[in-house]
C-alpha cells in the first residue's frame, strides 16, 4: 500500500515522534476528529435520554445535555493529550485518540433510567472513582490479561453491542418521548433513518480515503438536510446558547452510590483491555512492531486519570477509540502530534456552547440511522474479537452459559425484583454477570483432554 511520501519519508511515518508539515499535520488531525465525533457525543445523548432530559424530552433540564455533549468534546481533547503529550508515567506518547466509551453505558442506564438530571450525581461518582481505580491498574495491566483471553474479552464487545442495539432502533423510530404516540415508528421517522443508513453504507464501500472513513458522519449530515428541508430541526437552543463557557466544577454534584462505584471498576478492567488492544494495534498497523510495556501502562494510566477528571466536570467515562486505529493503519501516518492538533480542536469546540447547541438540534431519528450502524459495528467488533477463539466444546459450554444469563437477564430485568437495589443495578446490564461468569469459568474449569 502506497502513502503519500509528501509528508515524508516512510521511516519517518512510522516515527511517532516525527510531525508531518503543518499543512498536512493540522488536516490529518481534524480527521481524526471527524471519525471520532459522532461516536464521541452519543453517549451524552443516551444517558440524558435515559435519565429523561434528552433529545424530545421538552424538559427544562435539556441544556444539561448540551453542557455533557460540550464535556465530551472538551474531555475527549484533554484524554488525547494525556496520550499524545503525555507527563511522568502517564501516556503512551503515541498517537491515540481518546473518546467517551460506549461500554459504560448499559451500566449507566439503570443507574439513571427515568430519574431525571438529579441521577447524574451518582453516575459522576462511579465516573471519578472508576477512573481512580482504573489509574491503579496501570502497573498491573500487564499481568491481569491472562484472565481476560479474547472468549471473554469477545464475548463482553459483543454484549456491550447488543445492550445497545435497541437505543438505535428506539431513536430511528423516534425516540423514548415518542413511545405510545402515533409518531412513534412513522414512516417519515423510519425513512429518515434509512437514509442515514443508506448514505453511510454508500460513502464507506464506493468511496475512498477519508469519504470512507467519515462514512457515518456524512450520513448524518445528508440526514440532516433531508430533516431540515422537512422542517424537522428546531435552531431554538442555538440562538440561547453562549458563544464561549468555562466547564463548571462539580457540575451535576457527586453523590456517593455503592452500585454505581462497584460496576464502574468492574468496567474499568474491560476498559483497560479494550486499550491495550487499541495500542497493539496502532504499534502494529503504523509502525509495524509489538507494543512496549512502557507504552501500555502508560496508555492505562491515561485512561483513567482521562475519566476521573472528566467526571470531576460532568463528562462520561474516556477510553481509546478503536476507530482512530483503523484510521492510522489506512493513513500509514503514525505521527503523534497529528492527533494532538486534533485534540486540540476538540478543545476549542468543547468551550464554545453553540457547537453543542448545534448538535443537539439533529432530529432524533437521524441520530438513530447512524446509531444503528454504529452499535451494530461495536457487536461484530466483538464477533470479530471471537474468532481468535479455540472452540472447543469446553469453550463453548463457558461462551454459552455466560451469554445465556447475560443476555436474559437483560432482557427479562424483572427476573431480579427481589435482590437488593445495588444488585439490580449491577445485573440488569447483564454484562457484568456475564464477564464475571465467563472470567470465572475460563479460569476454573479444566481444559480439555485432547482426543475426547
């Protein structure tokens, strides 16, 4: 595969240390920062939903959601640089791009479900401490993932894609607010939606270069259009919105929650694998070697010193963004200051109110065209993680008990009416059950013996 040798020499793409010249360096950044946007946002935009002061809510509390969007713009720009920048022990100082990760959220919802902006405080107490916890990982990340081999690691991806699967459909029908109205699953909703769909399928497979890779965010943006030219956006919030605002300590407060602290660490050992994943492969991909120790402790460390401080000002949990991976390994420019100028812009647009104003006008259904795609992509990451898996029948037995209850559990939540609160919250997700019985039995149940 041929890269574009303006930028520079080959040796010199595969140097992290080297900047291409800015011409090129700042464009390659914003990139990054176009195939991470939409997946960066949406978490905000799920949890307010969830809580009820999201998307159609009609609740005072929706600029509460425009404040998270800006925080995950803001954040996510900050994370990046723990990586890229990195100081002492934190950052793996290459180039990978921070997000708000979606594997937190079946976590976060039962936290939140219906309780309004006040739940926040609780969710952004799991949130610090998480990421304290998840910090404190860094000098034994190395030795815990014998017990995280890809059965798990694949099984949990794929779960967290299939708690999600429903949130796309629910929003391209029109949202939670809809449910019970004639609206609800109208054929306007639906065919805004399969634009979506239809446009991000046909800028990823029939184009080239950064076309494909921004697939998903130019389907949203034709969308859009077609939402617009169909008097579906409303610009109120626009014109309210600050031009410039400084993130607000403590924002949604902090409030102490057992459940809430113990499914977040719980998450943080998943996290933590997901990103060292996310190193190997941009060590591979850009520069075509193994990851070094240093580089991981050093990338965990950033992810979670990334989250804690994202919760201190209401934004959601950071993780690595796998998509940024891919991005490298098509670009071939392994350069770590090209994903700081992108962090960089986050920044700028996570302190201007009106970016998230503006965002927070996308209909409803149009985010749920690209949602779909997205979500169904997180559960064959998941499949795909897979099929590095042995199946042998002791395999299978471990993959299938595990994602029997997982998968029922959350989807007959009422099965657990009887347990304690705390216990609900952590169950319903039906991740953590099912990671936790697939960890034990891998480890506990023997292997098998060879010619049975």
């Amino acid at each position: 595969m041929t890269h574009d040798t303006s930028l520079g020499t080959t040796e010199q793409l595969k140097d992290p240390d080297y900047t291409p010249p800015l011409a090129s360096a700042i464009p390659l950044g914003i990139q990054h920062v176009l195939a991470m946007f939409v997946s960066n946002v949406t978490p905000a935009i799920i949890i307010a939903g969830a809580a009820g002061f999201g998307f159609g809510s009609n609740s005072a509390d929706f600029p509460n959601l425009i404040y998270m969007i800006q925080m995950s713009m803001l954040f996510a720009g900050v994370a990046t640089l723990f990586q890229t920048i990195g100081f002492g022990p934190v950052g793996a100082r290459l180039p990978i791009v921070q997000g708000t990760s979606f594997a937190f959220i079946p976590i976060m919802i039962p936290l939140v479900a219906g309780k309004g902006v006040d739940a926040m405080a609780v969710v952004m107490c799991g949130v610090i401490i998480g990421g304290i916890f998840h910090a404190c990982l860094a000098p034994f990340v190395g030795r815990i993932r014998f017990a995280l081999p890809p059965l798990v690691t694949g099984l949990v991806v794929t779960m967290i894609g299939l708690a999600l699967v429903k949130v796309g459909i629910q929003y391209a029908a029109g949202g939670v607010p809809a449910i019970g109205k004639p609206e609800y699953g109208s054929l306007q909703n639906w065919s805004i939606a399969m634009v979506v769909i239809v446009t991000t399928l046909g800028f990823k497979f029939f184009t080239r270069g950064m076309l494909s890779v921004a697939a998903v965010l130019i389907g949203l943006i034709v969308g859009y259009i077609v939402a617009l030219s169909m008097g579906m956006v409303n610009f109120g919030n626009v014109g309210k919105a600050a031009v410039f605002a400084l993130p607000d300590p403590f924002h949604f407060g902090f409030e102490f929650s057992f459940a809430a602290v113990l499914g977040f660490c719980l998450m943080a050992f998943i996290s933590a694998i997901e990103t060292i994943g996310d190193v190997s492969g941009i060590t591979k991909g850009g520069a075509g070697r193994e990851a070094t120790d240093q580089e991981i402790k050093g990338a965990t460390f950033a992810d979670g010193i990334g989250t804690a401080v994202s919760g201190l000002f209401g934004a959601l949990p950071n993780t690595s963004f796998s998509q940024n991976v891919g991005l490298i390994a098509i670009t071939g420019v392994m350069s770590r200051q090209v994903v700081t100028f992108g962090a960089i812009f986050l920044i700028i647009a996570g302190l201007i109110p009106k970016v998230g104003a503006l965002i927070s006008t996308i209909p409803i259904e149009v985010l749920g065209g690209g949602v779909i795609v997205m979500f169904g992509m997180v559960a064959s990451a998941g499949i795909s993680m897979l099929s590095d898996v042995n199946w042998s029948r002791r395999n299978m037995v471990i993959f299938a008990v595990a994602l029997s209850i997982g998968l029922g559990l959350q989807l007959e939540p009422g099965a657990l009416q009887h347990l304690p609160e705390t216990a609900k919250v952590l169950m319903t997700s039906g991740l953590l059950p099912a990671a936790f019985i697939a960890i034990i039995l891998n480890l506990v149940l023997p292997e098998e013996l060879a010619d049975d």
